[in-house]
C-alpha cells in the first residue's frame, strides 16, 4: 500500500510494489515523481527524512537527509536588521540532502534498481505534467519571485504568462539530471550535477560551493519515542521537530481527552493546550544538536508533561514569531507484503523553494536557510556548517513491538499538531485512518503559505469556533472545511501480523490518493 499528497506519486509507487519492490523502493519513487508532478512542495533540491521499519530484523531506522549550511555562510554576511532573504540565491543557504537520503535508504535496504525507481519521475518530467487546479494556483501566488529568477520562470512562466489548469508543464533539464542519478548512482548529484548548481547560485549571488556539496553525506538516526496509552509513538530526533509532536502526545497522555467527542470544544481545547506547551519547549530548544546539547530526555519525560496538566506548570505564552518554521512539505507513507514499512517526508520548505532553477540541471533549490535566526542568543542562529531547525516530521506508532501506523502530514507548524491529532483519533477515538484524516484540525501557528500567526479551526455546516480561545485571549477563526492550510496528511495502518491488514488514507484537502493491492 501506498498513500501520497499526489494521485500520480502514489500510482508510480504502487507499480513499483506490483514489480516487486519493497516499501523503501516505493517510497523512493514515490518522492521523486512528487517532486516532479508537485514541484513547489518537494524535490530534488530539498532535504528528506525517514523512518524505515526493516521486518526481516524486527528494527526501525532513521535517516537524516537534511543539509548543512555552507562553509562560506555566516550571519555577518547578512544585515540583522533586514534578515536573512526569504527567496532567490542567497536564501539557498543549505546543502540539499534528499537525494542522498535516498543513496542511504537504497543501499541498505532496496531491491530495485535505482534507475527502475526513477522512470516515472523521468517520464513526467520529459514528457509532460498535467499542471492541476492546485500547481496552476500557486505558480500564480508565487508569480513575482518566479519573474526574478530566468530558471524559475522559463520553466513555470513560459513567456511570462500562467499556466492554466490542464496545460502541461515541461522540465527536460531535470529529467536529464533524473536519468544520470540513475545511471551513475546518488552520488552523481553531489559530485558532478554540483557544478552547473553552485556555478548558477553564484552568478546570482549565492554562497553554496562544489566542496560543501562533495562534503556532504546524509546520516542514519536514531528515532526517538514515547509511550502512549498501550502504544510506542516515534518521530525523528533534533533538528527534526519530531520531538515536538511526542511531548504533545506526552501532555494528553495525562488528559481524559477520550471522554469527549473527538470534533467538540473540550477536545480541541485540551489539544490547544497540549500544542502551546510543547511549542513554546520546542523553540527553545529546536536546532542542530551538534551545535547545542538538546536535553531531549528531559524534554520527553512524562512526569514533567503531567505536571503542566495538572497545573503545576504556568501554560506557556504564545512563541516568539521568529521562531516559526517551514511551509510546503511532502508525506508519504508505504508498507509491502513481508511487513515493511516506511514514512518519509520531504520539502523545499517554501513553495518553489528559493524560487530558483539551475536551467542546465532543472534543480529548483530549497530556501530552508531562511529559517535560521540572526539572533545570536537563539538556538537556531546561523553558522557555517549548520543544519536548520526543521518542521519536517514523520511518525510511526507501534504496538507490541510492531508498526501499527505509519502517519505524516504538510504544513509547518500544523505538522506536529495534526500528527498528535491523527495519533488521538486513532488510539482514543477507534477511527479508521481516513476518518482520522478528515475530522476537523486546528492550526495554532503557521501553515504553509502563511504569513502571520493564527489560531484556525474548521468548521462544517452548524459547527461553531466560539468555544475555542486564543492565548492572546483572543477567539479562534472557524474556516470551512476542508482547508487548504490544515496540510495533506496521509496514513496506513497495519496489523501486528504485518501484511494481513492494511489500511490507507490520504487528504481530502490535497490530490492525494491511497492505493492498494
């Protein structure tokens, strides 16, 4: 089974599975045709991280595929007082690590050949994607940082115009750079398609060298976890904000959130609690752990969640607006017949990234060093070497010793709060996981395509958002659902015995799809 934000990712994956490939094969083509037929959310030109649950050896991995800021990168080459530039070359400030994340997942654990796993991806890219309602969309909202880069708007702004919903959307450079990862392996990419990629970003002002992306090589992690009500909840640890959603799942652990309706007042409010706590802890703490000795034990410790349920600890003020992060991500989710599984979540962090294309290698280039501070005293303050807090999160749930659910979504902020949600609606509410996906979110923060704080909820026909509060004392908004700025999640669940039940679901407020055979 399959579920990703994008029908034709999902499909590319579930014909992998047919040919007999396993979760982690799937996944990988799954993450390349998304960042081909989704190209503001995801691709090549971004980080990546995974979960991998191996059944043959009964263990689950992480990989950390995100990147380091440049060795030339530093905060005194930027003014504090206009920050670091949210688009263009010199916002690409970090190394991309997902096709390296890749190499990693592959090697161990493939059984594909890479060059198989890439066609789809390869076909899209040469032949032509269906450009949705969706893509048409946000080229639209994004049309002024495309017009300032020549590689961004030859590609999305053919002759400066929009495309229309149904045009078809061309990229011949990147199904070449595609075709010669597949040909000459993952390292191809950091050794050789590095060259045309830092040669661009320089001309127009970046600092990313050849070096830092020879240098680079993505890491295997251990995942971190918590226990929840009769279940093991893991996410990826630091600069993951992994630890973000556990610690939420920590404070309701200690709540009787399962004696309310799982869409009424007092079950969002408790959740509202939970999320403000475990944000305010994250952004002071969130960052590259090699730069900062993250207490994460302590972070995730049971007994300190239950004491802010109870009151002992003051519930903490809204976070500091500098410290939000991330915005266009991508989940997927996959298991096979001999009980693998895998959740891997990729992003360019805006959409379109830096909004900026290499035009010799098609690579749009992320823009996640803009989510560093300047701030010298914050954990998240830029330096060369460095990777950047990340909302990038993917989860598992266990039970006995087993995945029980693979469950990941989009959307910055919303991410450790929908992930905390489906957990909830699942394990204390027994909803199938496309129920779970459906019900109504709240968004306390950011989502993509954000530009403020907010406190949103959703709200179907009769349905109110008076009951729910702001910190600020505020009333939260009721927005219609579905709302595009929830995220696209996606899930499956599967039985302890492995592969006897599967059971997906994806996003009604994206074009995702679970398939399965």
């Amino acid at each position: 089974m399959v579920a990703t934000p994008h029908y034709l990712g999902s499909g590319a994956a579930l014909n992998v599975l047919r040919d007999g490939g396993n979760a982690i094969d799937a996944a990988i083509t799954a993450a390349a045709t998304l960042g081909t037929v989704l190209p503001h959310m995801t691709g090549i030109g971004g980080d990546a991280f995974w979960l991998i649950y191996d059944a043959k050896s009964n263990s689950l991995h992480g990989i950390d595929g995100s990147g380091p800021a440049g060795r030339n990168v530093s905060p005194g080459r930027f003014d504090r007082s206009q920050g670091i530039p949210e688009r263009g070359a010199a916002s690409s400030l970090t190394v991309p690590g997902a096709v390296d994340s890749w190499r990693l997942a592959h090697s161990r654990f493939g059984s594909l050949p890479l060059k198989r796993l890439l066609e789809p991806a390869i076909d899209y890219a040469r032949e032509g994607t269906p450009v949705t309602a969706g893509i048409a969309g946000w080229i639209r909202a994004s049309k002024p940082a495309l017009l300032d880069d020549p590689g961004s708007s030859a590609i999305f702004l053919k002759n400066g115009g929009e495309p229309k919903q149904g045009d078809r959307l061309f990229q011949h450079a990147l199904a070449k750079t595609l075709t010669d990862i597949g040909t000459h392996g993952c390292r191809f990419f950091y050794d050789k398609t590095a060259l045309d990629i830092t040669n661009y970003l320089q001309s127009r002002g970046g600092m990313l060298s050849v070096e830092d992306f020879s240098k680079y090589q993505a890491e295997w992690v251990d995942p971190i976890s918590v226990k929840y009500r009769n279940y093991e909840a893991f996410q990826l640890p630091p600069p993951s904000q992994g630890i973000a959603g556990l610690m939420m799942l920590n404070y309701l652990q200690h709540t009787n959130i399962s004696e309310h309706e799982y869409d009424s007042p007092e079950y969002y409010n408790l959740l509202l609690n939970a999320i403000r706590w475990a944000l305010e802890r994250r952004d002071r703490w969130l960052t590259d752990p090699k730069f900062l000795d993250i207490p994460i034990k302590q972070l995730l410790d049971s007994h300190e969640a239950e004491i802010a349920v109870r009151g002992g600890m003051a519930t903490p003020e809204a976070p500091p607006m500098e410290n939000r992060l991330g915005k266009d991500t991508a989940f997927i989710a996959t298991a096979d017949a001999d009980g693998n599984a895998v959740g891997l979540v990729q992003s360019l962090y805006y959409d379109f990234g830096a909004a900026v294309l290499d035009p010799e290698t098609g690579v749009l280039l992320q823009n996640r060093g803009a989510g560093f501070s300047l701030d010298p005293s914050h954990p998240n303050v830029l330096a060369p070497g460095k990777k950047s807090a990340t909302t990038l999160m993917a989860g598992m749930l266990f039970r006995d010793g087993k995945p029980y659910m693979v469950h990941g979504t989009q959307g910055g902020d919303v991410q450790a709060q929908t992930n905390a949600s489906l957990v909830t609606r699942v394990v204390d509410f027994n909803l199938n996981v496309q129920q779970a996906i459906e019900a109504p979110r709240i968004l306390f923060g950011r989502s993509w395509g954000d530009a403020a704080d907010q406190l949103l909820i959703e709200t179907r026909a009769g349905d109110s958002a008076s009951d729910m509060v702001s910190p600020e004392g505020r009333k939260a908004t009721g927005v219609a659902w579905p709302h595009p700025r929830m995220g696209t999640a996606q899930a499956i669940r599967l039985s302890n015995s492995g592969n006897s039940f599967l059971e997906g679901g994806a996003d009604p407020r994206g074009e995702g799809i679970a398939l399965g055979f």
